[in-house]
C-alpha cells in the first residue's frame, strides 16, 4: 500500500465514519396508530428475528470501529502523545455517551417503528424538525455511501493499482489500470455491489455484516497478537518506498518497531504536535480531536435496525451500550499497546503500520477492504429507509411518492434504486474531501437533535413519557445537544453554521408545505407546561389599574354574520384575553352525547381563517341567559379571565353572511394546493327575513328582548364592563380604513367618541367611571398600528349658560394627563334638551292628577333603581320613563350632524338597565332610536377603574 492510502483515510474519516447511520429495517414503516412493533409481523408474514446481539451489537461495533481502527490509532497517539489521547476518548466517549443515553430514553418509552433516528426526532419534535433533520440525515448517508466507496477505490488501487506518476510497480499484484475513469469504474461496480446485496433485502445485509463482523474481529485479534508476537524491527516509511521518494523524503526514512519497552513509552506519553505528512497542515490538539471524535460515531446503528429486532426496547439500550463500552476499552487499550511499542516517528509518519508489524501483513488490507465495504452497504441502505419513511409521512407531497413502493417482502426496492442513483451521482464528482466535514456535521446534528427529542419530552412532564430507561435527566441530554454542537464548530465553523441555516430552511419550507400530522406536537407540551406554571404565578390580589388590559368575552350566535365584529374586537383587545362564546340551547340529559365537541373544528378553523388570536368557549344551557352566565362565570383561568362582555346588539336588521363559500374562495392560503384549502365552515344557516334579533347575537326566536336586557343587567351584576355592538353585520376594517386625501400625510379615518351619558341630560359628567372606560377602549384602538393614524374626535355636550371655554380647557387637561391624543369638538344641545324638559313638565302634569298611592309608588321605585344603580358605580340613574321619542330622535341627529367625515366607527356611552325589569323594553327601545342608522357603534358601559395618571 502506498502513501496515498493513508492520506486518503485520514481525511476520510473526518467525516464518513458514521456509516452506522442506517442499518436497516427490513419491511416498510408501518402506520404509527398501531400496536408495538414487537406484536406486528413484517410484509413477508414473518416475525422480526434479530437479536440484540445481531441486530444491535454488530452494526454499532462495525460502525464505530470502521476504518479508524486500523489508520487512525497511530495518528492519535503520536501527535498527541498518550494522556492526552485517553483524555480525548474519554471527552469524546462522554458526548457520545449523553446521546446514547437519549437514545435508550426515546426506544424504550413504548412502540418504536422502522426509521431509527428519523422516527424518533419526527414523533418526538413534529413532522418539521423530524422532516428537516430526515431529509440532512438522507443526505448525510448518501454523501458517506459514496464517500466509503471511494475510500475502498483508493484502497484498492494503492495495493493493486498500477502507479501514474511513472514510477516502477514495487509489487506483482500492481495490475490494475489507473485514473479516473477507471476509479469511477471500480466504485460504480462496487456501488452496484452493494445495490445487489440491498435490492435483496436486509436479511442479506445482516448476514453480510456479521462475516464482516467476524472478519473484522479476526484482524483485530491478529493485531494484538502482532504486538506479543513480533519481533523488533525497522520499517521503511511512505516516500521512501519506491525510487520516486516524495512527502517523507526530507525526513528519516525508517522508523523503528521496538516491542515493549519502557523508554518507548515514555517517549510516547506526552503531545508532540507536528505536519502531518499527507496533507502538510500543522496538527493541533482541536483538529486532532475532530479526525479522532469520528471513530466514537456510529452509536445509532442499532438503533436504525428497530424495525427488525425482536423487543427493540429491550435490545436498544443494552446493545448500544455494550458496544460504546467494548470500542472504548479496544481504542484505549490499543492506543497503550501502540505507545509501549511504536517510535515516536513510526507513529507520525506512518499511518498504516499496523499493517508492517503484522504477522502477515494482508490481514490488516483485509481489515480495511471489509469495513469500509461495510459502512458503504450500511449508509446506503440506511438512506433508503430514511427515504422510504420521509416518502411514507407525506411530509414533501406527490414529490417522494414513487418511494412508497416496495416488494413483496417489503423491501423498499424504489428507495434503494433513488438513493443508489444519488450516489453514483456523486461519485462522478471523485475526490469528496471537500464535503469530507459538512457530512460529519450533519451526522452530529442529527445526535443532537435526538438529544434535544429527549429533552424536550422531559421537560413536557407528559404522563406518557415513561420510558423504562431511567438512567438520563435533563442534564445529560443538555449536555449531549452542548457536546455535538462543540464538536460541530471545532471541526469547521462555517459548515457547522451553513448546516443549521440549511436546517431552518428546511423547516420552514416544511411547516407551510406539510399537511397536519397526527403524531403529536411536543411544542404543545412544551407551552401547556410553561403556560400552567405561569398562570400559577399570576396572582389576581396583585392586580393593578396601571397594568389593567381589557379581556373580552364576545358572544356570537352564528359567526357567518359576525366577522366584521369579531376582527374588529380582536384589535381593541390590547394583548389580552380574547374569547369567543357561543350558547347552544339544548338539555345533555336528552342527548346521546355532547354536540358541542364537534363544533370546536369549526370554531378553531374560523380563528385561523380570520388571523386572530382568540380562545374558543362553548357552552350548552336551556337558555341564552343561563349560558351567557355559565361562560362570564367559568372561562378563563386562574388571573386570565373575562372582565369586558361583548354583545351584538337586539334588532331587525337582516345579516348577511360572510362566510360563504364563494367568499371563500378568494382567500390566499400560502404555500398550499388547490385541494388542501379548509373546507367551508360547519356553521348553521342564516335567516332570510328579518326576525327580532341581529345574528350577532341570538335569533329572536331563541332570545326574547327582556332576556337580553337581562343578561346586559347580570354582567353588571357580575362587575364586568359590557360593549353593545350595533351596525358590524358589514364592517369591513380594510374599507374602513382606506379613507384617503390627495393631501399626504393627513389622516381621514375618525373614530367619534360620545363620553356622556346622553340617556341623562341632566347630568354631563365626563369623570365618571364609565366615561373613562369609554375613553379607554377608544385609546386602545388608535394604539393599534392599523388604527394609529386614525383620528380622535372627543364631542362636548355643553348647554346655553355655561363656559365652553372653560369645559373644553379642563377635559384638553384632563386628556393631557391621562396621555390620550384627540382632538375636542363642543357640541351645542339646548334644543335637544329642551325636548327633554318639555316632556318632564308633561309628566309631573300628570303626575299631578294621580292618586297619592300611584305617585308614591312611582317615587318608591324610583328610590329603589337610584340605589341600586349607586351600589354599582354608576352615579345616573336610568330615565327610561321620562324620556320621548322625540328627544332620543333629536340627539341621534345631532351626532349624525356632527359626523362630516363620516367616523369609521363610533363609541356611546350604554347606561346600565333599569332595576325593574318591566322597563327592559322601553330601555332597549331608547337604545335603538340612540344609535339609529349611526353605523358601526359601540355602546359601553365601565364598572371598574381602568384608568390612572399614576406613573
């Protein structure tokens, strides 16, 4: 063998000695929903058959051994020297120990499938993370098939090739023609080697591995008899070997095998980093480590064999764990034997000496031949599983279809084909050293990917993650993902960073382009762990008025008619709660089962479709009433729960529905077919003529306008603020605002804020507490960053006697101090309450001519709805009887006088209902003539302070 051997396996196994990445399953991946793999039969019909000692063992022992054993020991000791050797293979052991032991946690916590490392990120991590790292991981494999059988090429024409340079052939055996195209024609028929062998299935390729297997341990056994049973020697060194002396030739020529003894130890312990003689890069204990880290891969071998061992939980952890023991107790013991008997210089000149003391210096190319072979065969029908399971999950489409085929015995034979075309593409490239790294590199990200799998089921605390494995924590798997991605930047920074970018993309094309997966979502886990903790921590008796956000509850009957509404909510919730109810009148007691479980698709698809961030509540009560109380009482959680209810509001305007399919057409769903489009949502249809209710709230038929009023009086009750919409059925946020001027920069979107109790003429307070609520919202809106180049426009309700001037000036600082930005229009009302005068003096006319017991039973109940309006925080009493039509009708045209431009939406202040329940009709009859054809307006009532100048 010539120098080149060694050069070319010292670069080799920077980056492909993780063979072991597939040793394969023998039949397709079966459907995850089933029972544990160990009670399913293979396509064949027969049972999974492999030991832990067939299946498990020999390939993890082939895997990690490969070529390091023979080429790279005496590397390893004579840069740096002995202790710092151990060292090395005790870090490297402790890193890839943190990831075996990840391993073992994932295999044994219930059924583990065909796919190996694949299937366990993919089950763990979700369909993007599993995808991403499956198709690197393909890669991976593909790039280090072809990488193997290049290095066995190169092998074999350094023993057998006749030479290029013109040099005289030093053997009988240097027969064979030489150059690239004969290179690439050795490694496409050894490529076709191994296609035959994984064409027919892998019960061949285990039966291969294990003679491989006992070759391999048959030299290695030659090796350690070599060290007792030759004697000493000298050996002439590469470059010096033939009459074209080349690398070596400025140095000694010979190096001495010297047995053992204690002087070459010595000379041995300590690091001596010099040139390596192949490539003339000065060694350091950093690239040293990295060429050295690539014998200690391949612990997943065994994994990958899941799909064909007879109890993988069992054979997984104990397999892997013999293996990673009985290769370091070999390296460390061979790396002492080597030390107490090899020169300082034989060691760093000579990569392939173990071959020249050995006692019959075939065995160790034998060695050679068979392992690289191996790992060939090994990454070859380990990126066709990985294929196979990639195309069997749907995750790219019609794109990897033609991968779900596979023979009667459920050889994947199409993936096989696919991956052995990939590979002969690369081989066309010849030489790979210079993708050598970046395959060592995904290989490491995929260990700690499977590290992070672990971790994150760990950390989820899901009951069901319970493997009977117990031997890892937290800490290990951090520190496995910490030890990979050490390893990943000491090898070469730039590959490393280039891998993990090449990851995110992956990722993100997968996430839009992958239809939903049934496997479960860690990152749901993940969130309900944290979101439970931190809810724990929110402590309602530390609340504050300067860190007070609404958290609305909005009610909907039929969100068909409410889309408008509920967009338009969605952007005054200021970070908060956000919950959509809906009341479903009905009686479990008659019912075979819930109704409302089906719903929650549709519901859930609805926020989707509309981009908003809103929780889902239903309900099933007799009445809409009892509903809307349950929701007010029970949603929300812990210090997360609804202070603001949102109503639709009660008349005869027909809804249009918004949601139909038609409309649903328009809608641009990225990144996704035609086909994949959400269906129509599952919602009931509207009603085509006009009832006693507007759908965005409850049907007339279901919903009385006493119960309504009832329901506004029970959120009081309950101290939540209450928000009537009126006029949203055609709200259209975009239309509303795309109000423009041909002058830049100027703002011709309004939002009108009424902040008085117009329903109480006598009374123009703007401090109370429901002004200030309205004040709010209406500030919160224009916070929003579609809303913020809308204008404020605060309206002042002032009467013929008092000082405009002065009223404006104290609301502008009133304004100022609460940091709200709006611009103050006074607005003259005398005529309209002269109106309301006017119809005071006919009722004390009236009054007048009534029996005693009738007046003092009109003052009783006004004293009682007084009292109770006090009790509640509001300072004006409801004047439901003494106001006429004519004066509601004539402040409804005020603020309609008022709107030039027209406002996008309006805020009105909504006195709380009367205290006697018969007066619920006249009530709601003022609030329709209030707001009569106004547009989209909100009517709001505040019971608690949401409003400070405190810093």
């Amino acid at each position: 063998m010539s120098e080149r051997t060694p050069l070319l396996h010292y670069r080799l196994s920077t980056s492909v000695n993780e063979s072991e990445l597939r040793s394969p399953p023998t039949g397709q991946v079966p459907e995850e929903h089933l029972v544990s793999p160990r009670h399913r039969l293979s396509h064949s019909g027969q049972p999974k058959k492999l030991s832990t000692f067939f299946g498990v063992v020999i390939p993890t022992l082939l895997s990690m051994f490969s070529v390091v054993l023979f080429l790279r020991i005496g590397f390893l000791v004579g840069q740096s020297g002995l202790y710092q050797g151990i060292a090395m293979f005790i870090v490297a052991y402790f890193i890839i120990s943190m990831t075996v032991l990840s391993v073992c946690a994932i295999s044994t916590n219930g059924a583990l499938d065909a796919g190996g490392a694949y299937y366990m990120i993919s089950r763990a991590l979700g369909p993007e993370f599993g995808g991403s790292i499956g198709i690197m991981f393909f890669l991976a494999n593909v790039c280090a098939c072809a990488l193997y059988v290049l290095g066995l090429v190169e092998a074999i024409i350094a023993t057998f090739g006749v030479p290029e340079d013109g040099a005289l052939a030093t053997s009988s055996y240097q027969v064979l023609p030489s150059g690239y195209w004969w290179s690439l024609l050795y490694a496409t028929a050894i490529a076709l080697l191994c296609l035959l062998v994984c064409m027919v299935g892998a019960h061949i390729y285990a039966k291969a591995t294990f003679l491989i297997f006992l070759v391999v341990m048959f030299v290695l056994g030659t090796i350690f008899i070599s060290f007792f049973a030759v004697h000493p020697r000298t050996i002439l060194l590469p470059g010096f070997a033939n009459s074209n002396p080349t690398v070596n030739a400025t140095g000694p020529s010979t190096a001495n095998f010297t047995g053992f003894k204690l002087e070459t130890l010595l000379g041995n312990l300590w690091a001596d980093y010099t040139g390596d003689y192949t490539t003339g890069n000065t060694m350091t204990f950093a690239t040293v480590f990295a060429v050295m880290f690539n014998g200690c891969t391949g612990i997943m071998a065994g994994s990958n064999m899941s799909g064909d061992l007879k109890n993988p939980s069992y054979s997984i952890p104990r397999g892997t764990i013999t293996a990673v023991i009985f290769t370091f107790i070999i390296y460390n013991l061979l790396s002492v034997l080597v030390a107490c008997s090899c020169d300082r210089v034989l060691l760093q000149k000579d990569y392939s000496f173990l071959r020249d003391i050995n006692i019959w210096n075939p065995f160790v190319t034998i060695g050679v031949y068979s392992s690289t072979l191996s790992a060939a065969m090994s990454n070859l029908i380990g990126a066709s599983r990985i294929l196979y399971a990639l195309a069997r999950d749907d995750l790219f489409g019609k794109v990897l279809f033609p991968a779900k085929r596979t023979s009667n015995s459920g050889n994947p034979w199409v993936s096989v084909l696919i991956s052995w075309f990939l590979v002969q593409l690369v081989l066309f490239s010849g030489k790979l050293n210079t993708i050598a790294s970046i395959v060592t590199i995904f290989f490491l990200l995929v260990y700690a990917a499977v590290d992070l799998a672990c971790l994150a089921l760990e950390w989820a605390s899901a009951p069901n993650f319970r493997p009977t494995f117990r031997y890892f924590t937290w800490h290990t798997c951090v520190l496995g993902i910490v030890g990979c991605a050490v390893m990943m930047f000491l090898i070469n920074a730039i590959y490393a960073s280039a891998s993990i970018a090449f990851m995110l993309l992956l990722l993100l094309l997968i996430h839009y382009l992958s239809p939903t997966s049934s496997w479960g979502y860690i990152s749901q886990a993940l969130i309900f762990h944290q979101v439970r903790k931190y809810l724990l921590m929110l402590d309602v008796r530390k609340d504050h008025v300067k860190f007070w956000r609404p958290q609305i509850l909005l009610m909907i009957s039929n969100p068909r008619s409410s889309v408008g509404l509920i967009t338009f909510i969605n952007d005054i919730k200021k970070s908060g709660l956000y919950v959509l109810g809906h009341v479903q009148l009905g009686d479990l007691n008659t019912l075979p089962s819930d109704p409302l479980q089906s719903q929650y698709a549709s519901w859930l698809s609805l926020v989707d479709h509309l981009n908003i961030k809103a929780f889902v509540n239903l309900t099933l009560a007799d009445s809409v009433r009892h509903g809307i109380q349950h929701l007010l009482f029970i949603s929300g959680l812990g210090g997360m729960r609804p202070n603001t209810l949102v109503l639709g509001f009660y008349d005869d305007s027909v809804p249009k529905d918004k949601l139909s399919t038609s409309q649903l057409t328009d809608v641009s769903w990225p990144l996704q077919d035609l086909e994949q489009r959400p269906t129509p949502f599952h919602f009931a249809s509207l009603r085509s003529s006009s009832g006693a209710a507007n759908d965005d709230m409850y049907d007339g038929k279901v919903l009385r306008s006493e119960e309504y009023v009832a329901i506004i009086a029970d959120a009081i009750k309950m101290l939540k603020n209450v928000v009537l919409a009126r006029y949203f059925n055609s709200f259209d946020r975009a239309q509303a605002l795309s109000a423009s001027s041909s002058s830049p920069g100027k703002s011709f979107v309004y939002v009108d804020v009424w902040p008085v109790n117009l329903l109480r003429p006598d009374g123009t307070s703007y401090v109370d507490t429901c002004s200030l609520f309205l004040l709010q919202l209406a500030c919160i809106l224009n916070m929003v960053r579609s809303w913020r180049k809308a204008t404020l426009r605060l309206f002042l309700c002032v009467e013929e006697g008092r000082s405009v001037r002065g009223l404006e000036e104290k609301l502008g600082q009133l304004l100022k101090e609460l940091r709200i930005k709006a611009q103050i229009y006074p607005v003259p009302w005398d005529q309209q309450v002269a109106l309301h005068w006017q119809r005071q003096s006919e009722l004390e006319k009236r009054q007048s001519s009534q029996s005693p017991d009738a007046i003092k039973e009109e003052k009783k109940l006004r004293k009682d709805e007084e009292e109770d309006e006090d009790e509640y925080g509001n300072r004006f009493p409801s004047n439901s009887m003494r106001l006429s039509d004519d004066y509601l009708s004539a402040v409804n045209q005020l603020i309609l006088d008022q709107a030039q431009p027209p406002p996008a939406v309006r805020f009105l202040y909504l006195p709380r209902p009367p205290a006697d329940t018969r007066r619920y009709n006249s009530y709601l009859n003022q609030l329709e003539l209030l707001t009569h054809d106004l547009g989209p307006t909100l009517l709001i009532h505040g019971v608690t302070p949401v409003i400070t100048t405190d810093i």
